[in-house]
C-alpha cells in the first residue's frame, strides 16, 4: 500500500484500494520511502529510533506522573529489556510506530495537565493519539470511550470544554474519514 501511494496516490492491496488495513502506517512508510528512495533499512532505523525514543517518553511520562525518579527507571528498565521492541524495530510491522505514538500521545497529555503546559500539548496529543488509531486500529474502542468520558468531564467540570472539543473534533476527523471512505469505496462505513 506504501508503495502504491507513492506511485499512483491510492493506497492498494492486491490491485484494490486497501479495506481492512488503516492508513497510517502504510503513510508513515510513504513518506520514509519518500525521503530515503524506498529504502527498507530506512523503515529499520527509524523504528529504532522510534523504540529508542519511546524509552524516553516512558521514562518522563512516568516522571511527570509519579514524581519518583526509581520509579521512572524502573519503567524504563522493563522497556529497554522486552525483547520483542528489539525483533519489531527491524521488521516492517506496525507495532513500534504504534506504541511510539500512543506514548507520545500519554506523554503530552500528562505535561498538560501536570506540568501546566500549552493548551498546544493537548492538539498534538490528540493529533498522536488519533494517528496511533490509525495505524493499529484496536485502540478504536478506547477511542470511542474517550470521547464519550470527555463529554462527561465537561458536564461535571473535570476538564475544560475546548480540551473535549479538540479530542472530539480529532477523533471524528480519522475515525470518520476512514469510515467515510471505505463507505465511498465499499458501501460500508466501517473502520
């Protein structure tokens, strides 16, 4: 599908536009093919800086929550030793990218509300998180249950309104587009 894209502007398996498959990672090998010349150890090094730069996020993620500089280390500890990051960084599948932007996504919401950062923070988590959906789409029920809790949040004052306003208005720009377009495609409006 990568290729395709970047050969004919469609994403395509097997000669048909892909169903089943989300967009985000065969956009994301696209755009590194783009600037590598369809290099696959480019996809490899990227992901290892991915793996590696997902450790970090864990580790200040876990930070910015707890306050407790062992407890950092040991999350970050149990990441550097899975084994698995090791195999999925040099192998084009989508589990690295996937945990890269779900964790920069946690991590950007959390210096929002514990570090008092930008309200920036919290479109950038939003945009990651969504992005996250759109390469590995099992986080979609997550998805849904976070936009239903941000409505509830505003009515009892938890969050303010413009926070659950960009989520919602993220969430139904991927979660809708790619159901609008396989229901262009297909006829069916599923994700």
């Amino acid at each position: 599908p990568a290729q395709s894209f970047l050969a004919q502007g469609i994403m395509l398996s097997d000669g048909a536009p892909i169903f089943f498959r989300t967009p985000g990672y065969p956009l994301l090998l696209a755009l590194i093919y783009r600037l590598s010349g369809n290099s696959n150890f480019a996809v490899v090094v990227v992901q290892a800086l991915m793996s590696v730069l997902t450790g970090s996020m864990i580790y200040s993620t876990t930070k910015c929550i707890s306050q407790d500089k062992l407890l950092s280390l040991c999350s970050l500890f149990l990441w550097s030793f899975c084994d698995l990051n090791y195999y999925y960084s040099c192998a084009i599948l989508t589990e690295i990218p996937f945990i890269f932007f779900f964790i920069l996504s946690v991590l950007l919401i959390c210096k929002y509300f514990y570090g008092k950062k930008p309200f920036y923070y919290v479109i950038f988590s939003f945009l990651s998180f969504n992005f996250a959906m759109l390469i590995r789409p099992s986080i979609m029920y997550l998805g849904i249950a976070l936009a239903i809790l941000s409505l509830f949040a505003v009515a009892f004052r938890k969050i303010d309104w413009k926070v659950a306003l960009v989520y919602l208005c993220t969430f139904a720009v991927a979660y809708g587009g790619w159901s609008l377009r396989n229901y262009n495609y297909y006829g069916a409006p599923l994700f």
